[in-house]
C-alpha cells in the first residue's frame, strides 16, 4: 500500500469514522523501494509516528529497504506515552535501547504470525515462548505495556514481563476477531521523557560503550550502513535467494 494511495485515505476515513487511535503496520510502497512501515494515526487521521523497520529481518533483507534511526520515536499521547516496533526488532539493542530510554508507557509490537507457546509445529522464532520471551524483556525495561497484534497467537505483556492477556493461535476468528485488554491511564506521567537512572540511559550507554572489547577492530560490516532494495530489481529476476545477505 502506498501512502496517499486510495486504499490509505479509505482507512484514514475509517479511523477518523470510529474516533480512535489506531496503530498500522503494512508493506508499503514508496518509489522503487519496498518497507517495512507502521504509522499511528490519531482520532482525528494525524500521522503522529511514521517509521520502517530499521533492518528487516532474514529473508525479509532481500526485499525490504532499511529504516533509519530517526525513525525510532516516542510520542505523547492523550492516554500515555507510545512507541512502535515490529516483530524482531524486540530482540536487537540498537532499536530497544533507544525506545526504551524515551519513558513509554504502551508499545505497539506487531508480529505478522505466531504460533501458540508449546506448539512444536512453528520455528522458535515463529512461536510464542521466543516472543513472549523478547516482548517480555523489552516491557521489563522499557517499563511499559507491550500490545502484540499477530496472525494467530497475540497477546499483552505488562510491565514486570507477564502475560496478562492473550488469545490462542487455534481461537475462532469469527467468534474472537480480536484481543482486548483495559489499563487504568490515569497515573501515567506523560511529562516525563527520559530517565537519567535507569537501565537505558546516557550513562549506561557510555558504560556499554566504554565496556566494548578493546581488541575489536573498529570495522562496520554490513549490517549497519543502509541497505536499499529496489523493486526494478526484485522485478528483474536477479535475486538468488540462496545469496540473500540474512543478517
């Protein structure tokens, strides 16, 4: 879907109808690059956050151009403090660390799918206890609520790792279309955008960077520098997934 594309304004007309907040996650078109991207879009259809995935995982690195850092935003709300991450981006420090120092109160975290916890039938990094595990961790720290929207098995976790909400990848669609869970907002303090004394803050990131092994070599591989996809070459043919670069 591409941004400014009829099907966007049919939805931002669908927000705006229902009064709500409403956090997307989509594949979005934008030139000759393809992105993983969310928005949150307010009750009355305002882009209050916009941001792609900064380095899509796996297989997803031979289709999806990066985001970048300035991406990795966390915004005041009329409910609490919110910021956006998607999937994988749970388990990686250069995207949690930067979140989490930034006091949010709620984290949207969507998966495309997840198996239930237990069901051997998925890939660890498919199934629920990996992801609950991440989620968990990331709340713990972050020191907010993280709503996990998947195909399958979703669900809530709370501030102190747990999982206070969910619904079972095998739920009837038709009978439970979706996951709801109620907090009490009134005690958040919305004022508040950064904490000098916790986990992740400037001082504990120069103590990591102080702490980095000094006998690494100062070479930046390819995982950092942007790494663009474009889609005249996806059409072209020349992809051998079995060359994908999956870091």
């Amino acid at each position: 879907m591409g941004v400014g594309s009829p099907e966007w304004t049919r939805l931002i007309s669908a927000i705006k109808e229902v009064k709500l907040y409403a956090g997307i996650t989509f594949s979005q078109k934008a030139g000759d690059n393809l992105f993983m991207a969310q928005d949150l879009i307010s009750t009355l259809g305002d882009e209050l956050i916009f941001r792609h995935k900064l380095h899509p995982s796996g297989v997803e690195r031979g289709i999806f151009s990066d985001g970048t850092m300035d991406q990795l935003k966390v915004i005041s709300s009329a409910y609490g403090r919110v910021g956006m991450l998607e999937c994988g981006e749970h388990w990686y420090p250069s995207m949690t660390f930067p979140m989490q120092a930034q006091v949010e109160n709620f984290n949207l975290g969507p998966f495309p799918y997840m198996g239930n916890p237990g069901d051997d039938d998925y890939l660890w990094w498919e199934g629920g206890e990996a992801n609950t595990g991440s989620v968990g961790h990331y709340s713990n720290l972050a020191g907010a609520y993280s709503f996990v929207a998947a195909v399958g098995y979703s669900f809530v976790s709370s501030p102190l790792s747990q999982v206070i909400a969910s619904i079972s990848a095998e739920a009837s669609f038709e009978d439970h279309p979706m996951l709801y869970y109620s907090i009490d907002t009134t005690g958040f303090n919305t004022s508040k955008s950064y904490d000098p004394d916790s986990q992740a803050s400037w001082a504990v990131l120069q103590q990591i960077y102080n702490g980095f092994p000094g006998y690494t070599p100062p070479v930046e591989g390819t995982l950092v520098p942007w790494k663009n996809v474009s889609i005249s070459y996806l059409l072209s043919g020349a992809l051998n997934s079995s060359e994908t670069d999956y870091n």
